[in-house]
C-alpha cells in the first residue's frame, strides 16, 4: 500500500506545481511575445537585447536568448 500512496502523493504534487501561477508579469510576456515575432532580424536583436538588459532575472531571459542566438546562427 505505501508505493501506492507514494504514487498519489507525487501526482497530487505534479498538479499542484501545473496549477502554479506563472513566473512573469503579463508585461515580461508580451515583451517576450515580440522579441519571438519580430521578423525583422536587427529589430528582433534590439528588443532581445533590450529585454534582456530591462530583465535580467526574468524567467523568460532563457527564451529571449535562445531567439537572439537563432538570429546570430542564421546571420
């Protein structure tokens, strides 16, 4: 009985954690959202690097580099 109850137990904790709140303010996210749909490749590095120096600590810092990265790599 107790793999079972341990079984249920780190389930209840999965769907706590997926019910969690985001990370990000709605202003970081729509921030990110246009770093991600700018075509323009020099806009897109001006606001990830804007970003990035306006947020530093973000959670979405990772995802704003990666687009700055894909943008050097295809240059």
């Amino acid at each position: 009985m107790a793999p079972l109850q341990s079984l249920l137990l780190v389930a209840g904790l999965a769907i706590a954690q997926a019910q969690e709140a985001p990370k990000y303010t709605a202003e970081e996210y729509k921030a990110y959202q246009a770093v991600t749909a700018e075509v323009d490749p020099a806009k897109k590095v001006d606001l990830a690097v804007a970003f990035i120096k306006e947020r530093p600590e973000s959670t979405l810092r990772q995802h704003v580099v990666a687009a700055y990265q894909g943008v050097m790599n295809d240059l």
